[in-house]
C-alpha cells in the first residue's frame, strides 16, 4: 500500500469559459472518477486543489458588488477551500461508492505558515483574477490594490511567499491512519502568520504546487503526483524542437529551471516541488496530466522526477 499525495490545478474543476454548475459538476465528477480509481488499487491519497479560477471569481463578485465590505485574501482562500471541498468530497464519496469502496472523505480547512516578514509581501507579483481596463484598474489602484499591468490589460498581483507549515499535519496523519481519505490544503492553504504565539490570516496566496510537496514531506507521502492540463514537462515548450521529458533527475530538473525551460507560476512551480519533495526523502514525484495518472503512476506515462543520477544503458 503506498500514500500519495495528488495535486489537481484550479481549471481541472473550473473551465473559465464553461462556469455554469452543470458543466463544473461534470469536471468534478470526471475528476473524481480517476481518484476513485487510483484508491480503488489500494492507494491512500490525500487530495490537494489550487483555486486560481475561483478566487478569481469571488473577488470580482466583491469587486462588482461594492454593497458589502470585501474580505481579506485567507477568508476568500478559506471560501475556496470549503466550497471545492465540498464539491469534491461529495463527487469523491459518490465515485467510491459507486464501485463499491466504502471508504469516508473529509475535507479539513487547512491553514499553512509563511514567512512574516518574506519579501513577496512589500512587491507583490503573482497575478490572480481577472483583466481589467487602464480606467478600472486606476480607480481600484487608488484604492491601494496593487496591480500588474501586460500586454492583455491590468490585474491584480497578490503576495506569494513559500509555505512553512500545515497547522494540521497531526489532524491529517490522524485521519490516514484511520483509512480515511483527505482532502487538504486547498489553494495552497489559507495563509497564516504566528504573531506573539497567535495565528493571524495574512493577505496572499500561497502556490499549491509548493504547499502540496510540503504535505507529502510531512505526512511521509511515497509519491508526490501532480496532475494538470499536460501529459508532460517539456523543454523548449511550444516551439518545434519541442521535447517531452519522460524522466529526469533532480540535478537535471534544476539545471533546466535555469535554462528557462519551464514557464514561471505554471510548470515551473511543479518541478520545483517535485525536486523538493525527492530532495527532502520522497521517492518519487510524477507530473502527468488528469487522464493519464494510472498509467503515470505504473510508469508509462507522465515525466518522473527522481533522485541520485540517470543510469546509463
Ligand atoms: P495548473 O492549474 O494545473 O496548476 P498551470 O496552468 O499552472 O496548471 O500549469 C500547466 C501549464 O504549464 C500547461 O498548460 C502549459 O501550458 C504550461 N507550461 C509552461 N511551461 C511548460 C513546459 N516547459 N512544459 C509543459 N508545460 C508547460
Ligand atoms: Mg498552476
């Protein structure tokens, strides 16, 4: 029996052009379908999402809104986190169910500690949510939101600092031990500052990439397997020489970050947890996407990242 910790991306559950709850369900359940399947092997799994789309969503509903007080970034994270929670957990009970696994799901609202004082805080960089026009974005500016501007228009940029800690890593040990299925550490996890021995939410979003390698670390995960919207990582990525990598070591995977090979906030953020979570005693760490994972997980498909050096043939 092996623990992993699978990572799904935001848009694996929210397709911004299809956002109607019929065809977000339909996402949900797809997703869920192949989780069941990776337990119904005999996997233990604990579950983490990212939310990009849906906290994106609701601080435009805040923004447009303007009726009430609009809430600080870790309450919109915490919105995230129980709202996917939800739609996953049920998904994930009915999908199990289904095939006659009678396993329970529970999904824990997961705080996780960064750095206080982290320079991300003063230049704030990660964009989130959506574009708006120069006009907008200067009455919003005024307001003292901070924003980026490129070439599709204006956004907001939010602090991303690196996570430290899960607040409830002994919770979720407790729940595995006792076969239950976890869904954790939401978006990356609501992010929290100890300020004289107290948690404090604090205003940013934490990577979910980085989070969910922190949590295999913690619980003693064999295998970190990060799911999104490709089959592989790839160096020179889009262009025709284009080649997808099948699998690389952690020295390999840090010399191609710095050749540029992996586009900054999206692949880059993977392979970098992967080459953490190997570097800090995981086994094995696999970036695939959504439809492949059973197939990534029994070594034919996917790019693996693992330790110590490539053997040659
Ligand atoms: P998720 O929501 O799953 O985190 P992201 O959009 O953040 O997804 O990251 C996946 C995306 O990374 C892919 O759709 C792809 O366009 C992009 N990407 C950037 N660089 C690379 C690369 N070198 N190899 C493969 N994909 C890459
Ligand atoms: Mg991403």
């Amino acid at each position: 029996m092996s623990l992993i910790v699978i990572a799904i991306g935001g848009n694996a559950i929210l397709n911004p052009e299809k956002g109607n709850p019929k065809e977000q369900q339909e996402l949900i359940d797809r997703t869920c379908r192949e989780i069941a399947q990776i337990i119904s092997v005999g996997h233990d799994v604990v579950l983490t999402h990212g939310n990009g789309p849906q906290i994106g969503n609701i601080l435009t509903m805040q923004e447009e809104c303007g009726l009430v007080h609009p809430q600080p970034l870790d309450i919109c994270g915490a919105q995230t986190q129980g709202m996917l929670g939800y739609s996953l957990q049920q998904s994930l009970i009915n999908m199990l169910w289904g095939i006659g696994v009678k396993k329970d799901v529970v999904t824990i609202l997961t705080q996780v500690i960064v750095e206080g004082s982290c320079c991300s805080f003063g230049n704030p960089t990660k964009p989130i949510g959506l574009y708006y026009t120069e006009e907008r974005a200067k009455m919003m500016m005024a307001r003292g939101v901070k924003m980026i501007q490129d070439k599709k228009g204006y956004r907001r940029v939010v602090p991303s600092p690196d996570p430290l800690e899960i607040v409830e890593e002994i919770a979720i040990k407790k729940l595995i031990s006792e076969g239950v299925t976890v869904i954790a550490a939401g978006g990356g996890g609501i992010p929290v500052i100890r300020n004289n021995g107290l948690l404090v939410g604090v205003e940013a979003v934490i990577d979910k990439d980085l989070t969910a390698s922190l949590v295999a670390k913690d619980i003693g995960a064999d295998t970190l397997l990060i799911l999104t919207d490709v089959e592989n990582a790839a160096l020179n990525y889009g262009k025709s020489n284009q080649v997808d990598l099948h699998e690389i070591t952690v020295s390999q995977g840090e010399r191609y970050i710095k050749e540029r090979h992996f586009g900054k906030g999206s692949m880059e953020p993977k392979v970098l947890a992967a080459i953490g979570f190997i570097k800090s005693g995981g086994k094995l760490a696999i970036i695939s996407s959504l439809d492949k994972a059973l197939d990534a997980l029994a070594g034919n498909a996917g790019t693996r990242i693992i330790g110590g050096y490539l053997k040659v043939d």
